[in-house]
C-alpha cells in the first residue's frame, strides 16, 4: 500500500478505516422483508448490524462514518421494514458519532425520507477523503475519477461497494463455496482500486472468480479498465491473501 494512503482493511469485518473515518457498504436493510414476500424467511439482520457497526466505532474509536451506499434495500422509495428500521439504526450511530455521511447507492431511493436530520446525504458521485474516492460504484466511475481530477482533488485510490464481491472455492470433494473478498488491483498503475464486500451478510454475493457468474453490469464496470480483473488480488475477511483472480479461476 502506498504510504500516503491513510486506509487500513478491518480483519474480520467488511469495513475500512480512512484516517478517522470508518467505511462500510451495501448494508440493505429491508432486504429480509423482501424476501419474505416471495415465500422466504430470514430473521431481520438490522440488529446485529447496528451491534457490529457500533462495536467498530468504540473498538477503533473513531467518531465519522462513511455508508457507501445500498443503506435500504427497495428502490424506488421506502417501504415495509425499511420505515421502522432504518430511522432507528441511524439514530443510535448519529449518538455514538460527530459526523455520519451517506453516499446514496442505487437501492436509496428517497433515502432521505428515513434518515435523521443530522445524517448528511453526499453527492451521488462520492467523496475524496485522504486521496481517496469513496463512491457507490453504480455510476461511470471513470467519469468521476476524471470529474474529480479536473477540480483537483489528488485521488491515489478509489473504493467502491455495490458488486457485493465474493470468490468461489472448491474442496478436495468438489463442493463449491462462496466467501466474501475484498477484491485490489490497479487504475493504469497509478490509482488502486478496491472493491468492498457487503456488511449485510444475508446479501447476495458476485462471484468474481467464474467467468460465467459474471453480471453484465461488471462485464460493463471492466470494459472502462478501471481493473484487470484476472490480475486483481481477492483477500477473505480475514486479510489471507487468496490469490490474484486468474490464479484462481473455477
């Protein structure tokens, strides 16, 4: 990692700190309710969530936040868990913080209409912090990154959520599994790139390491070259080097 890049990836967690600031994406919250429409149950996540960001911020004791976006989960507006949720989480976080910020993703659709009033809504574009560019990663980033540039900000790095990366392994049975990674590699070897894992753990996971799991909408984000993918490096949560992409193809 370049020296001046003030970040440091949290073990055990998909989360990151940027000097005093702690980062985290894709929690979509309401998501649990979702599903339940179609016939499926999962126990809400929202309160163990809420205990993990909370014993993050206390544990490296810092007062900022940074949610990357896809805080909720619909679309187009709040609706079903979303209401009583979400307005209850971002207070007891508000409590606990000097300054909580949200980059709105493609899931927060009238976002504001659930959040505290001391919770402040960033650009959709994101945020340079510490010559980083935090943002959701739905839009052209490479439009941003050279938006962001003409106004001069120094970008050494730019993370992004919204892909929900995971890599797929296989046993000596062959049973296949999917963890969540943290995803690095480089911009024309000038910037790093970095792709955060989903804090909501029920979420759905990109596998990175298949090329036929691969969505259109990442089959887009790579045809920018914001990343070489193959030779990109996947980390579990836990910070273990599992190899460079085209190393681990299934």
């Amino acid at each position: 990692m370049d020296k001046a890049l003030k970040y440091k990836l949290i073990k055990g967690e998909p989360a990151l700190l940027s000097g005093d600031t702690l980062v985290i994406s894709d929690l979509h919250i309401g998501y649990e309710g979702e599903v339940r429409l179609r016939g499926v149950f999962f126990p809400s996540l929202t309160k163990k969530m809420l205990d993990r960001v909370l014993n993050l911020i206390r544990r490296n004791s810092v007062k900022k936040l940074i949610i990357l976006g896809d805080l909720k989960h619909t679309v187009y507006g709040p609706r079903g868990l979303e209401w009583r949720e979400i307005p209850a989480f971002m207070k007891k976080i508000v409590d606990e913080s000097e300054w909580v910020g949200v980059i709105p993703g493609n899931h927060d659709g009238d976002l504001y209409t659930v959040l505290p009033d001391d919770v402040e809504l960033i650009d959709p574009d994101g945020i340079v912090l510490n010559n980083i560019l935090f943002t959701h990663g739905h839009k052209r980033v490479d439009t941003i990154i050279e938006r962001k540039l003409k106004e001069g900000s120094v970008i050494k790095a730019v993370v992004v959520g919204h892909f929900h990366p995971a890599v797929e392994l296989v046993d000596d049975l062959g049973y296949r599994y999917t963890i969540p990674a943290w995803i690095k590699g480089t911009i024309d070897k000038d910037i790093e790139m970095i792709m955060m894992p989903a804090f909501n753990e029920n979420i759905g996971r990109l596998v990175m390491n298949n090329p036929e799991k691969l969505s259109e909408e990442l089959r887009g984000f790579l045809k920018t070259g914001l990343i070489n993918l193959e030779e990109a490096e996947a980390y579990s949560l836990d910070l273990i080097l599992i190899g460079k992409i085209r190393d681990i193809m299934v």
